[in-house]
C-alpha cells in the first residue's frame, strides 16, 4: 500500500498548468514538522513537493496561498528524468488524491498573494437546535 497524509504550511503559492491535453495540474510544497526534536533540542521541519490534479488542483490554486495550512492525502511517487545537461535526475513528490483546507477563511495572521473564499453572510444561527432553514437557491462554499 502507498499512502501518505500530511499536515504543514504551504512554503509558496500554488501554481496551476495546464497539459496540452487539457488537464489541469497544480504544484506547491508543504512543510511539515516531525514530531521529536534532534539533539539540539529543535524540531526538524522536512519539506514535500505536492501535485494535484483536476478540479481538486484548481481548487488549490484558487483558495490556498504561501503560510496557509493543508492536509493533503495521496500516494509517494518518485520518477528520473534526464538533464538538459544530460545528467539523470530524480524526483519523489506526493501526487495527492485529496487537499483539505485547514486554515479559517478570516485567518489574517499570514500575507496572501490572492484572494481568499469568504461568504458574504456567514448564515445566522437563531434556531434553539442549533440549525438554520435556508432555501436551496442559497450560495453555498462547497
């Protein structure tokens, strides 16, 4: 099984291709923290190369940015290519099957390059259960 999640910050904006084919195609890295500290008594930060691809890489593009967090959810993937130089090179980057956005919409506290999903109302919670009626014309953010 090939499996990998992550959890970090977004270490620069994301930037979408598209293929000659068509298909959408996104990049960006992440870095992610380990969880124990080396004998200097500092957490080592490992930084990942993320791809995504299809709607959920446009998704990316358009509400993630630089210092925002992520899970992303996807399998290790390693390829060679050769060099304009003519040396042989080798990736391994995480092609993520899922991205969840983890960082809250009002989040200020990071600089942003583009703008970010807001609701122009956030819906109002008047109901004793805790719920809200609204019509199904309503814009929703998903």
């Amino acid at each position: 099984m090939n499996k990998v999640i992550l959890i970090g910050n977004l270490t620069r904006d994301p930037e979408l291709r598209v293929t000659p084919t068509g298909r959408s195609v996104c990049s960006f890295s992440l870095a992610v923290q380990r969880t124990f500290a080396n004998q200097a008594g500092e957490r080592v930060t490992d930084f990942f190369n993320i791809i995504v691809w299809g709607k959920t890489g446009e998704n990316c593009s358009k509400y993630l940015s630089k210092g925002r967090k992520a899970c992303v959810v996807g399998e290790l993937q390693t390829r060679s290519y050769e060099a304009k130089d003519g040396t042989k090179r080798t990736v391994t980057e995480i092609v993520a099957n899922e991205v969840e956005f983890l960082s809250p919409r009002g989040d200020d506290g990071v600089s942003r390059s583009r703008d970010t999903f807001r609701p122009e109302q956030p819906p109002v919670l008047d109901a004793p259960d805790g719920f809200t009626d609204f019509d199904d014309d309503s814009a929703l953010p998903f």
